[in-house]
C-alpha cells in the first residue's frame, strides 16, 4: 500500500511540475519534510533495524524529488 502511495504521490508531483514549476517547490518541500520525519521515526529502532525501517522513506524522498525535477526540466523542453 505504501508503494501505490508513493507511485502516486511521484506522478502528482511530476504533473505538478509540468503544470506549473514554480508553484511545485511547496508540495516537493512538504513531501520531503514528511519523509525525513517518518525516516527519523523509523531510525529510532535499535542497531542495524532501524537503518533497515528508514531506507524506504529516505528513497522515496529521493523519488519524490527527482520526479518533480523531471517534471520541471520537461516543462522548459515544451515548445510552448
């Protein structure tokens, strides 16, 4: 469940990005904000565990990002 959220999360910033660049750096903030502190919140377990609970959010911070970023680089490649 976590992976569609994502995935549509990605496709809802790309668009953003596409659509209107200059308004998607808000929405890309708070994504990633939320991300960092669901990794923070994950990291607290114990040892190698709680590396092991951050990675998928730390990724999909990293995919959120590079989404929007397309999405803008798109955008300035449009003939119009």
């Amino acid at each position: 469940m976590l992976v569609v959220a994502i995935v549509g999360v990605c496709v809802l910033l790309f668009l953003l990005g596409l659509v209107a660049p200059r308004l998607s750096w808000w929405p890309q903030k708070g994504v990633a904000k939320s991300m960092t502190k669901c990794a923070e919140w994950a990291g607290k377990a114990p040892g190698r565990a709680g590396r092991w609970c951050a990675k998928p959010f730390r990724t999909s911070r990293k995919a959120a990002e590079k989404s929007t970023q397309a999405g803008r680089k798109s955008r300035s490649k449009l003939p119009f």
